[in-house]
C-alpha cells in the first residue's frame, strides 16, 4: 500500500502546471514515448520461447501470465492495437495480430460471461483499425456464445455460473455483475455485422433489467444483483469484490458509467445516457483531490488504504466519451486530471521497472486476497484508450 499524500502534492502539482503551459498534447505524446519503452519489454517477455503469452501482472519480480480463458487476456492485444493506433508503426500491429489471433478459441467459450471483454478488446479492435474481414465471423461467433447465458425469465445475462470455484459456494442462482455492462458491445456489433438483431434485443434487455435493479436512488450500483432465472425475481443484492454489500466498488461503478455511455451509442435511448450521468454525479463527488479513486468509496480506512488505478483509468475514458457525446466540460476536464495525476510519479512506473506495464497501483480483488496493489493489464488499456480519446478530441 502507497502513502500518495505527500507525494501527489508536488508530483501531481507539477505534471498540472507544466500541462497548463505546454499545452494538452504533450501529455499524450509523452506518455506514447513512455508506453513504447514499457510496453515493449513486456512484449518482449510475452514471446519469449515457442509460445506466445498473456501477461497480467507484475508480481515480487516475476510477470505474471494467464491461460486465453482467463477474463483479463484480451487486455494486452488490446493494448498492442491502441500502441498501433497511437503510433502509426506497422511493428505493434504485426504483434497485436499475433496476440489476437492466439484468442481464437475464445468465440466458442460459453462458460463464463468475460468473451466479451476476451474478443472485443483484441479482434474488435483489430477489425477497426485493420479492417480484417475474417475476425467479423469471430466476433459474431462469440455473440452466439455470449447468448447462450440469457436467461430470458429474468432478461439478463447470467454472469457466471454457479456450479463451480468460490461462486457455488455463495447461494445464487443466477448472478449478475456490474461489469456485465463492458460485454454488451459486443452484441450490439454483432447486430451490426450479421443484421440478427436477437444480439441488440438481448443486450437491451440486460441493459435495462441492470438499470431496474442495480442502481440506489444516488447513482451508485451494487456488484451482483441474483435473480431466479425461472420467475425473474431479484433474491438479493450484494458484492463479491467490494467492502461491503451496501458499498460502491470502484471499479464497479467505473464499468457502469462507461458501459451505459456505450449503450447510448449503439441505441440512442436517452435512459442510458441520463443514467451514465447519474453515474457520473456520483463518481466526481466522491473522489478525492488528486481524483484518483480508492479501491472502495465506502472503505472505512480512507485515506489508509488502496488506490486503483485501473478505476481512474476506465473512469476517465469514459468521462471523455462522455464529453464527446454531451459537451460538458466538466466531464473532460476531471478525465484530464486524471490523466496527469497517473502520468504523475505517483502511479506511472518508472522506465525499466514495474515489469513492462505502465500503470502502477490497481487493485483486482481485495476480498479475494488477488491482485492487491499491482499493476493489471486492464489498467494499461483503458489508460492508453483514454489518452487516445484525449487526443482525437483534439
């Protein structure tokens, strides 16, 4: 654990006021010329040996890697094809096409709910910056996966399944998280390649039974709502990665935000960008100065606990769409500080350390004793799509 206190007091100051002067680009190419160091030593380590590998985290000395079914493993191609689209250097896509394309067997993966993280972040990235026919039929194929967890009693996507690991162990027949938000893209596109608008329907139907039951009347949500997948009623509400059941977990409420802000785009329903906003009320009065959140808003430890930086990160892209989408300034100056306070000494490594990630301080899941002030992968990704959501409202 970090004490930032003294530290964001000059470092943070200082990145604010040399921004001010210099102009709002340079921090976007500073942090290109800072990622491109980084990024590639942990390239290098990833294919190192006969067998391309997902890194995660950074761990007592050693990058940690994950097998393709793992939740978090489309995070690093993503972050190659944002490295291409930054750039402009054929190397980092010819690398990302490699990361990708070791995903292949993800579209046929029905057991959990995270392919649309997997497949969208990796092939659909590719698919927009390259234009590569073929990973259309991937991104469909993974739709249809996807689909297989509607539970149309309940109208929701089942999160995960509770015949397995430390979930069965909880009571729930049909959990729902939060996060379940970030996959509904991939179906609204799916829609959008194939012309099947069952895709669209079903993450209409999640979007809106999420936005029923989730949500106390401030803006924040629950982790996991669970339902009775037979009549569609919600047995409770509760959280598995958060302090308390009644608590906002950060990053919890960061996947609302962006993921209604998305919605609002594929749909044009104004409920979805009316509640990003709500969301966003409540995220931008419970920060702290340097805004950067901790793990929990309700953690009873604040200030002596954990930061996430991952949070910030997916927070500040999606307040820049936001921005985009409504033109309040509010919205892009917040996603600003945040960007300079994690380009600050106080969350970006150093160059040559940190195992290659960017990003230092994230936390995955305190309860679960995993991830506790570390880089993450996810954390990387959506601090370089922010800076690059930066740049092209410029």
């Amino acid at each position: 654990m970090i004490n930032v206190k003294q530290l964001l007091a000059a470092a943070a100051v200082a990145v604010l006021s040399a921004t001010a002067c210099s102009g709002p680009d340079t921090l976007v190419e500073e942090n290109i010329a800072n990622a491109k160091v980084q990024l590639g030593a942990l390239l290098t380590a990833s294919e190192q040996g006969d067998t391309l590998r997902i890194p995660s985290t950074y761990k007592d000395g050693q990058v940690r890697f994950v097998p393709i079914d793992d939740w978090v493993s489309g995070f690093f191609a993503g972050s190659l094809w944002y490295m291409y689209e930054l750039t402009g250097d054929e190397m980092w896509a010819e690398h990302a096409r490699a990361h990708t394309e070791k995903l292949d067997s993800i579209q046929y993966l029905t057991w959990h709910h995270d392919v649309g993280f997997m497949v969208y972040d990796s092939y659909g990235n590719g698919l927009r910056l390259k234009g590569n026919d073929p990973y259309k039929k991937v991104i469909i194929q993974t739709a249809k996966s996807l689909s297989t967890r509607y539970r149309e009693k309940a109208g929701v996507l089942q999160s995960w399944s509770v015949d397995r690991g430390w979930q069965s162990k909880r009571g729930w027949q049909c959990p729902v998280i939060i996060d379940n938000m970030m996959n509904l893209e991939l179906l609204f596109q799916a829609t959008k390649m194939s012309g099947d608008s069952t895709f669209f329907h079903i993450a209409v139907s999640h979007a809106d039974r999420t936005l029923e039951n989730h949500f106390r009347e401030d803006g924040s949500c629950y982790h996991v709502v669970d339902y009775d997948p037979e009549t569609g009623a919600v047995r409770g509400r509760c959280t598995a990665q958060g302090y308390s059941d009644e608590s906002a977990w950060a990053r919890g409420q960061a996947w609302a935000l962006y993921g209604y802000a998305r919605a609002y785009d594929y749909t044009g329903y104004p409920r979805y960008l009316d509640q990003a906003e709500k969301v966003a009320r409540y995220i931008l009065g419970r920060l702290p100065e340097d805004l950067v959140p901790y793990w929990d808003y309700d953690c009873p430890d604040i200030p002596d606990t954990y930061r996430d930086a991952s949070s910030a990160a997916i927070t500040a892209s999606a307040l820049y769409d936001l921005y985009a989408k409504t033109g309040k300034s509010l919205y892009r100056e917040k996603a600003d500080g945040m960007l300079e306070t994690l380009s600050s000494p106080a969350f970006r490594a150093e160059q040559g350390t940190n195992g290659g990630f960017i990003l230092m301080h994230s936390v995955g899941s305190l309860p679960h004793g995993s991830g506790i002030d570390v880089p993450l992968n996810y954390a990387d990704y959506y601090f370089l799509e922010a800076l690059i959501r930066r740049r092209n409202l410029k």
